[in-house]
C-alpha cells in the first residue's frame, strides 16, 4: 500500500497559522501583483479530498514542531507551505515502492489507496485553481526529466492526470546549470516573483535525472481592512524575553466584527480574506494569553483546538496585529530522514514506480516560502523542489593480477620491526 495524497484544501491559506505561533519580524512594502481578496477558513472537503487533507494537516503539525524542536530554530521565526512540501512529495511516492513506499507513507499520512489519494489530489488542486475575482490563489506541478532518461509512462500519466503536472524534458546531462535557471524562472512565474532561486547552484547536475517541482501563490484583501493611519510603532515582546519595535496595526472600531473563542491558555482570531465564487479562506491566529509559545504549540491538531475552533462567533474583537514579511528557505533531507523516512536519500532508496529500476535516489527537498501581511491584506507564496538522482554507477573494483613473469626484488622482512633479513634479486630463475 504506497502512496498517498495532498494537504491543505481552502485551508490552503492556514498554511499562516504557524507563522504566528513563532513570532514576526518588521514588514518591507513589496510588489503589488494580482488581485486578491478571501473569507473564511474550513474545506468543505468530502471523500478522498477530506483523507487528502487530513493527511496535509497531520504532516503540517508534525513538521512544525519537528522544526521547533532544531536547536536552529530556537526561538526564531518558522513559515513554511504544508501543502506544497507534501504535494511534492505525494508525486514521488507514486513513484516509489517498498520500505521506501511505506516511510513516506508513513511521514506524509498519505491514504495508502492509490484511487483515494489520487481522486483526493485532482479534486483538491481542480478546488485550489478555481478562480475567485476578489483574490488570486494557484498552484502548479511540473515534472523536468532528462530528455534521455526512459520513465515508466505509468508514472507519468498518474502526475498529468491526478496532479495536473506539467511534464518537461530538459539536459540535464550537458546543461545542468541551464536547466536549473529554466526550473527556477518557472517557480518564479508561478509565484508572482516571490520565490526565487529555489534551487542552487550546483545541485543539479549530470546525474539528476527527474526534478519535481510545486508552487503555489497566494494574494487576497482582508474583509476589514486596517486603516494605514491607525498603525504606529510599538512594543512585541519576544520570547526571550525581551522587546523589539514593530508597527502594530489596529481595527478597534464598532465593525470589528471577528470570529473568535478562547480556551484557558488561548486567544483564537480568525481573520476573513474577501471572496466572491471561490472558496473562503482566512488567517487562524492562535495567540498564548501569556508570553510563552508553548500552549498554542501544544493546541496544534488536538481535538480540544479543534473543538475551540467550531465554537468561534462572531463578535466585536478590538485587534492589534502586526505588520510583518517573512521569507525562508529550508534544505528537508535531514528533517524528512529524522521524522521517519531516511531510506528515499539513500542508495537503497526504490522509485521503481519511475522508471522500472532502482536506479534512482531524492538527492535533495528544498523549501522557500514568502509572506507580507499588512494593513489591506496577505501575500504568500511557496515552492518545492525534489530532486532525483541517478545513483553513482560504483564499478566493481578490477582484481589485480600479479604475474611474476619478469625479473623482481625480493625482500624477507621482520613484520613486527619492519627490518630486512634477506634481501634479493631475481633476474632468472632458472639460473
């Protein structure tokens, strides 16, 4: 049972919820691009696209707070999409098999039936891409395959037909770096120009063979809007234990009307997108009542946060919210092989499912995600890149012949002391 499917449905959008949790930085004016707008936050997910879901939002929590515990990211921000990082990788575990199946499997929470994990994708990305005039929210695949590499047409027909994957040939055998500048343009394209440079110099190169890739970019107006002169500097204590200035935004006025609950240890905001045709979404903010982060870090995917969300009203809330833009790259070989599936990095990895062979590893998983929040709105963006490799072909090491057809020097040595006893030259021994 191998494969499984996607994350985060018109939750899409929750991908913020944990940017809150771990703290915000100053935010820097960028590019206004499409249009965008949104409400609410719950999918009105059934079947496969409900299972499909499920499995994002296990792995988001998961990744959370493995991420957390990295003495790295101690007490620093984390933003990253759960649902491009999986989606990513839902296309490599079609094409994976084995103990390798079943680890990303395992870490991915994907439905291990092929027909609900890929019913559950198709309807999920069709969901995601349906259009809405007052916000834009997309996301694509692409799978880039050395032009000379033979895959199964299996495996590809399930990426085109479950993922809506682009499939594109490039060289990756003569023009790594070319091929590396044309993914990274295509990332770009898909993400508004906020992700960029995704993947690294050197990290394709003449044995990559399969680079899949997903972006997903969202731009939506919050329904109440903050007034740009009501925001003016102010204290955000940190967590350890000290301040730092940011503009604080503020909406305290009659029409600050805002679905919210709180529990003993929470505050739960959420904060609507506009919307039209398409789907509701809005950012979920879980705010500790007191200055450690731990209980919203603890509320995540327990059935008593999930109770405290169905139980928000609307009601008049008087909300201050920072101003703040994060980007992050994350390198996941390391993280990923931690949390339980280590066998896909390494030569005993098996994408069978591919290409009919066991010739293949994932040499890399790179991470960048982008957010801006501010006064009229959210922008967010995010890209995955997974790399697959063709093993280094290791030739069998040549037996050595020694024929002792010529003349030689001989030497009878002491192998404790190294000192030469007999010492000798044979020029014919038949002499």
């Amino acid at each position: 049972m191998k494969k499984q499917a996607f994350l985060v449905g018109a939750a899409a959008c929750i991908i913020l919820a944990c940017t809150f949790l771990a703290g915000c930085t100053a935010p820097e004016d960028g590019p206004v691009e499409p249009p965008v707008t949104t409400p609410v936050v719950t999918p009105a997910a059934t079947g496969s696209v409900e299972d499909v879901v499920a499995a994002n939002n296990l792995f988001a929590y998961d990744l959370f707070h493995t991420l957390s515990s990295y003495e790295q990211y101690a007490d620093q921000n984390i933003f990253f999409s759960p649902y491009s990082i999986s989606t990513a990788l839902a296309l490599t575990y079609e094409g994976a098999e084995g103990k390798t199946a079943d680890e990303i499997q395992s870490v991915f929470h994907f439905p291990a039936d092929d027909t609900v994990r890929q019913e559950g994708y198709a309807g999920l990305i069709a969901g995601l891409n349906r259009p809405d005039a007052a916000y834009t929210l997309s996301t694509a695949n692409a799978l880039w395959a050395e032009e000379t590499y033979p895959f199964l047409p299996e495996y590809i027909e399930t990426a085109e037909r479950s993922y809506a994957a682009e499939v594109m040939n490039l060289d990756f055998i003569s023009a790594p770096e070319e091929s590396r500048q044309t993914i990274n343009r295509w990332v770009e394209d898909q993400t508004g120009e906020r992700i960029q440079d995704l993947i690294p110099a050197g990290v394709i190169n003449p044995l990559t063979r399969l680079v899949i890739t997903n972006a997903v970019y969202f731009k939506g107006t919050w329904v109440l809007q903050f007034d740009e002169n009501e925001t003016h500097p102010a204290p955000f204590r940190t967590e350890q234990g000290g301040s730092v200035t940011v503009d604080m935004m503020q909406r305290t006025d009659e029409d600050a009307l805002y679905s919210y609950a709180e529990t003993d240890d929470l505050q739960i905001l959420g904060m609507p997108y506009e919307h039209e045709s398409g789907k509701a979404l809005s950012m979920l903010v879980l705010l500790p009542k007191g200055d450690d982060i731990s209980p919203a870090a603890t509320a995540l995917g327990t059935e008593e946060l999930g109770d405290a969300i169905a139980s928000m009203e609307t009601e008049r809330v008087k909300v201050f919210f920072p101003k703040f833009t994060l980007e992050t790259t994350y390198f996941l070989p390391e993280t990923l092989s931690a949390m339980g599936m280590p066998t896909a990095f390494g030569f005993d990895a098996d994408l069978s499912g591919m290409d009919g062979t066991t010739m293949l590893y994932i040499s890399d998983v790179i991470h960048k995600a982008f957010v801006d929040v501010g006064e009229e709105g959210t922008e967010a963006a995010a890209a995955t890149a997974v790399v697959v490799q063709l093993k280094a072909v290791v030739e069998e090491e040549p037996v050595p012949v020694f024929r002792a057809d010529h003349p030689f020097i001989f030497l009878i040595t002491d192998d404790e002391t190294g000192a030469i006893l007999f010492m000798g030259r044979m020029s014919d021994p038949m002499a």
